[in-house]
C-alpha cells in the first residue's frame, strides 16, 4: 500500500502545493527578496537582531527598527540610518559598528530590509532570496 503516499505526494505537485509547505520543520518563506535586501536581512540578523528582535520588531531594551524607519518616525531618513549605525549611541549601550568592522554597503543592504518592512513590503518571517530565472 505504498501508493497513497506516491499519489497524494503526486496530487500536491500536480495541483500546485508545495510539498514544502506540508513540512512544520521547513515552512516555506513568506517573502522573496533580491540578493542586496536579503544579504541586508542576513547582516542584520547576524548582528542586530539580538537587541532590536528578530526581524527589527524590537525588544524591552533596543526600540523597533521597524517602527523608526516608517514615515515620521525616529529615524526618517537613510542618512541619518547609516550616521547611527555607523556611530552607535554609546550612551544607549548600541556599538558603532563601523569602528567594529562594518562596512557602508553592508549597512545599506540592512537598510534596504528595515525600510521594505518598515513600508509593510516585506512580512516577519525568514525570507527567501530570489534567484536569477
């Protein structure tokens, strides 16, 4: 009776669901970026994601990017983004992390992902990268 699996597994592919998605431990990504907006999202992840959250919603001690990137908040433009990423706010405890090895493009490309979710453009969730094709 091994063909109930075959055929259901055949019905999910042929009719459009993802196999993926039936899988809790691989949920299928919510959104696609390009390569800059997902490397942003990695460099973020990697370095910022333990204070401000996963995903810039913030924590009880670092403010929500996602909030102080949206039109009106905190931190309106991309310049003054990168001035405080690059400087950090030492008496807030936030490093700057160009003195710790970041480079611009790198704080850019993070931009580039806190601004798209700030715009409501990209969910919370991991992302997945698009591929050329």
């Amino acid at each position: 009776m091994k063909t109930k699996p075959i055929l259901l597994a055949a019905a999910l592919f042929l009719f459009g669901v993802p196999l993926a998605a039936q899988d809790a431990y691989h949920p299928v990504a919510r959104d696609t970026l390009d390569e800059d907006t997902y490397s942003g999202w990695k460099t973020y992840e990697v370095n910022c994601a333990r204070c401000h959250g996963e995903y810039g919603v913030g924590t009880s001690f670092a403010p929500s990017l996602v909030v102080s990137l949206k039109e009106g908040g905190t931190i309106p433009t991309e310049a003054d983004f990168m001035t405080v990423v690059c400087a950090g706010r030492a008496d807030k405890g936030m490093p700057a992390w160009c003195t710790m090895g970041m480079e611009i493009g790198q704080i850019q490309k993070m931009y580039m992902y806190l601004k798209s979710r700030a715009d409501g453009k990209v969910s919370a969730g991991r992302p997945a990268r698009r591929t050329a094709g």
